[in-house]
C-alpha cells in the first residue's frame, strides 16, 4: 500500500500548522536519515547521517550523495540516494528553479520486537523539496509498510503515531513534520518519519527517515 503527500509552505500556513522558531532554512538540502539509541546503559546505537546533499546556488547541475545499505543491532536501512539540483530557467536574469531529494529502500527497525513490539518496515520512501521566486513545495511517498497498526490511509502534516505493545506506548513516529521559520519567508524543512523511544520500551533516542529543505530562490 502506497501513501503520499504534498504541501507548499503557504498550504501549510493555512493549515495553521504551528510555526517553529528555527535558524535560516538551507537554500535546499537533503539527506537520508540517521540513528541514535540505546536501550538501558548500554552502548548506542548511532548511525550518522546518510546520503547528504545540498545545492550549489551558484551554479546549474546536481550535487549527489548516497550511502550503502547499513545494519546496526535493531535497525536496518537499505542504499539511500539524495539529489539536489540547482536548474536555471533565465540564464540573463539568473533566474532559477532547485529540487533536493532523498529516497531509500529496505528500511526496519526491529528494536522493539524482543519488548513484544511490532518489527516495523517500510520497502520504500521518498521526500522532495522543490523550489521557485513564488515558494516551495515538499513532496512525500511511502510503499511497502508492514508492521504500522492503525496507520491512517490518508497521513497528515506532523501526524504522530503510537506504537505499542497491547496498550502500553513503546515509541512515537511523527509523520511529515513541517519546520517552518518565524517570520515565514515561503520556506520549509520536512522530516519524513522521526521515531521516539518511550520509557516503557526500555529505549531511549531516535530514529529518523528522510530529511528536506529549500527556500525561494532569488
């Protein structure tokens, strides 16, 4: 089963969706995830971040990154990948377009399964952040879920789920969480998943999956 979504900042303005003070967003970067945990007082789990990217507002092309498949004790990601791409649309007038992009297979984190938790997998995802003079826009997909109990068809911005045991919360995974600075300039960070320990799960730290920004070019 597939989701997706899409949202520009000034869509998710009107949503009322609370805005986060927050340094200058990036003119456009992206990245893969990355991983932090650790259950009681041993050692951490940590996975750095994977495949990152930023644009070169400078100049036309793609700056590429990527990552090979990694696997640490509870937590899995498939070779991510991440573009961003800096396209001139007036070359007189330097006028140009950018979309950063990161995306990734094979993802599970089973961490919570030895607590009676569910193994949690996602086959695929993605998450762009695209830009103009007029705004921006972040894009997202997910296919291949298992795992995700009582996950809504239809996810909205900054949609936090419950993963549990029975009824005892074991982490939380919010769902495309929008940053949007404070004033809003028209641009936006997304995070596509971010998974936080519960107490109860023996866990602490987080797992997160897929990250963009972009701002209105110049």
């Amino acid at each position: 089963m597939k989701r997706i979504g899409l949202l520009s900042a000034a869509v998710v303005a009107g949503m009322l969706v609370t805005a986060v003070p927050a340094l200058a967003t990036p003119a456009g970067e992206a990245s893969a995830g990355a991983a932090n945990f650790a259950r009681g007082n041993s050692a951490p789990v940590v996975i750095g971040t994977l495949a990152p990217c930023a644009i070169n507002p400078d100049a036309a092309g793609t700056v590429n990154g990527g990552s090979p498949a990694v696997t640490k004790t509870g937590v899995k990601f498939g070779a991510t990948t991440s573009t961003c791409t800096t396209t001139v649309v007036n070359e007189e007038e330097w006028v140009t377009t950018t979309k950063s992009e990161a995306k990734g297979t094979g993802f599970e984190l089973s961490a919570l399964v030895a607590q009676g938790g569910p193994r949690l997998k996602i086959g695929s995802w993605r998450l762009t952040c695209d830009a103009t003079q007029n705004g921006t826009n972040a894009g997202w997909a997910l296919g291949g879920m298992s795992g995700w109990t009582g996950l809504p068809q239809q996810i909205p911005a900054n949609y936090v789920h419950e993963i549990k045991k029975g009824g005892t919360v074991l982490a939380k995974a919010k769902f495309a969480e929008v940053i949007l600075p404070e004033p809003n300039d028209g641009s936006i960070t997304m995070n596509l998943i971010r998974i936080t320990f519960e107490p109860a799960s023996g866990y602490s730290g987080t797992v997160s999956i897929g990250s963009a920004a972009c701002s209105p070019t110049p």
